[in-house]
C-alpha cells in the first residue's frame, strides 16, 4: 500500500489522536496538525522503513506538535520582554 493511502485511510484516527492528546479538542488546529504531519510523512517517505505507519506517523506528528510549542513559547517571552 502506498503512503498516500496510507495517509487517507488513517486520516479520521490521526486527527482524533493529534485532537485529544496535542490541541485540547480543537478541530482546525488537529487538522493543522495533521496537515502539516502528512506534508513532512511524503516529503520523508524514503526514511520508512515499511513497518509499523501508525507508530512512525504519531512521533512526526508528536515532534511536530512539541516543536511548534517551543517555538510559540518563545514568541510568546520575547513578546513579553519586549513590551
């Protein structure tokens, strides 16, 4: 099965999953989320190793999410800082 399947087939479970654990129940940023997830999965199909989808997909998406939280973290205290 190719990824792009892959992909769809899962795409309800990956946006309930990013949901409930990384976006406090906001559909549009789980979307985001999951967007941004499937662009970098197809940009990085190479890295697959064709083994376990579910559980490569979930540590893009929880690095993404933890990555976006980083940096909004230092928005935010550079915001705070400056005015």
């Amino acid at each position: 099965m190719k990824l792009e399947e892959l992909i769809e087939e899962n795409r309800d479970h990956f946006i309930s999953l990013a949901k409930f654990k990384f976006t406090k129940g906001d559909e549009f940023l789980a979307e985001d989320l999951f967007q941004d997830v499937a662009l970098k999965v197809l940009t990085n199909k190479d890295k697959f190793d064709g083994t376990n989808f579910k559980g490569w997909f979930f540590v893009i998406m929880r690095n993404t999410y933890l990555n976006s939280y980083r940096i909004e973290k230092v928005k935010n205290k550079l915001d705070i800082w400056i005015t």
